[in-house]
C-alpha cells in the first residue's frame, strides 16, 4: 500500500476512534429515545421516550441525577423544548387525534395550555429568546399521506388565528438572539438548510449536498449551525459556520445519529439510532 494512502487511513482510524471514546450515552435501555432538547441553562436534559408504551415528554436532571416523566398521556408527544427562562416546556402531540402544540411547566405541576388548534398538524415548536409569539412547523395539507410543511411564526397566543407563513419548510429554529431562523427545505429535490430573517425574508441555502441536510440548530453563540446530514451513507452529525462555509463531520458512527442540540456547556446531544426500535441519547464536545 502507498504510504500516503497508509497515512489517510490511519487517520481516518484515528479520527473515528476519537469521536466514539469522546462520546458519553445519556440514556439507555432497549426503546426510543429521541428528540434531545437541552434547557437553556444546561442541566435538564427533555427528550421524548415511548418507553411507557406511547412516546411522552421526559426531563433528565444533571443536579439530581433523576428522569421525571413530565406527560402521561396515551398518545405520542414530541419534540419537547424549552422556555428562556427554563420555567416551561413546550411540545408537539396527537393527543386531539391531528397534532397540535401543548406547554407545561418544566415539573409538569401547571397542567397543559393547548397554543394551537388548527386542524392540520403542527409540530417542532419553539419560542424567540423574548418569548414574543411562537415558531413551529405546520402541514400545508390535510392529508397525512403527502406532508408539505411550512415554516410559521405566531407573535402572540393562541398561535392558530394569528399564524403567518414565512417559508415552504420543516424544523425551524431561532438563532440564540432570535433575529434569524434556520429551518429544512425540500425545494431543492432533497433536504437542505437555509436561513432566513424573522420576517421570512433574505431566504439563503447553506447545503448543497445531493444526499440529505437535517436537524439543524444553532449554537448558543449563533455562530455555528450543527446538523445531521446523509452525505456518507448514513446520518451522523456535522457543524458549520452560520453563513454554511467551514462543514465537517463530527460523528464517524454507522449507526443513525440524528437530532442534534448545543448546549451551552459545551456539549452536542444527539439522537443514536441502535435498531428500527431502539434509540438513546448521546453526547459529545461540540467544536471551539
């Protein structure tokens, strides 16, 4: 073999071994876990786990080391995140048969506030750091077996009567300072990222691979974009800078890893694909 061909593959070992001894597993156990939200101050981990049968919202605390289930419904809730502040927690569920967004407090003792009520599915909410209106995904259809998702901002509650679409796309999320949005696009023939401004305006594409760009979220400087991406074969996690220059990969895994957040402890949670019916969370250090 070549010494130079020798080299890149032993640094491709090389690389490959880091990430996975760099890694630490969140949770465990042989069901899914998915949808990782890390709240604004780093030590409550809120995912969803269809560990009770249904998928429910689930806080993990780093101060006390214990997992609260914080909903109990026998439909599936999603894709949890969190106030500014850390006090609520806000959540995607079919738990009125279509998929409408629900807050709770983040111990679950306030009840749940229904903020949406199309009927259409809405999912992927989050709130602006002023927590001015509420930013989520909404199918442009009514039918379940064709999705076209759009990206809406509500400025005030309840956010069905007041919903204005910003862009054809999926999985918004604010930058830290809540001035820009990034979101996935499908326009492109497969997903990609883009930006834009809170007004739905200077739509900018950042990916332009032909495999799929996904998952993407801020870091809590706004300066980088963390993201899953296809474009080796199978899903693992990569980074760039927030105008899309500087991509690389940060996970080597051939399992799945999907869903990434940053926190702002210096951390990367991901979703680890283990089967078709188990996954759990992960965590690496994110880039400087």
């Amino acid at each position: 073999m070549p010494i130079l061909r020798l080299l890149l593959c032993l640094c491709a070992v090389a690389l490959v071994a880091f990430a996975q001894e760099d890694r630490t597993q969140i949770t465990t156990g042989t069901y899914r876990d998915v949808d990782p939200m890390i709240s604004p101050d780093g030590n409550s981990l809120a995912f969803a786990s269809n560990r009770t049968g249904h998928f429910n919202i689930f806080v993990f605390s780093y101060k006390t080391s214990g997992t609260l289930q914080l909903t109990q419904s026998d439909k599936d809730d999603r894709y949890p995140n969190w106030s500014a502040d850390g006090r609520k927690v806000v959540f995607g569920s079919n738990r009125t048969g279509k998929g409408d967004i629900y807050e709770t407090s983040n111990d679950g003792s306030s009840g749940f506030l229904q903020l949406t009520d199309a009927p259409l599915l809405e999912e992927y909410p989050n709130y602006p750091s002023d927590r001015r209106g509420l930013l989520y995904a909404r199918d442009s259809t009514k039918s379940g077996f064709t999705q076209k998702m759009q990206v809406i901002l509500s400025d005030s509650l309840p956010a069905s009567s007041n919903a204005v679409v910003l862009a054809e796309g999926d999985q918004p999320r604010f930058s830290p300072n809540g001035s820009r949005i990034v979101f996935v696009s499908h326009r492109t023939k497969n997903d990609d990222i883009w930006t834009m401004t809170r007004e739905g305006s200077s739509q900018t594409q950042l990916t332009t691979d032909d495999k799929d760009d996904t998952d993407p979220y801020y870091s809590p400087n706004g300066s980088k974009i963390v993201f899953s991406s296809k474009r080796t074969g199978n899903y693992d996690i990569w980074v760039m800078d927030s105008d899309g220059g500087n991509q690389r990969q940060l996970t080597f895994d051939q399992a799945d890893e999907i869903q990434p957040c940053w926190s702002v402890g210096g951390y990367i949670y991901y979703t680890h694909q283990v089967s078709e019916t188990a996954s759990n969370i992960y965590r690496i250090k994110a880039p400087k």
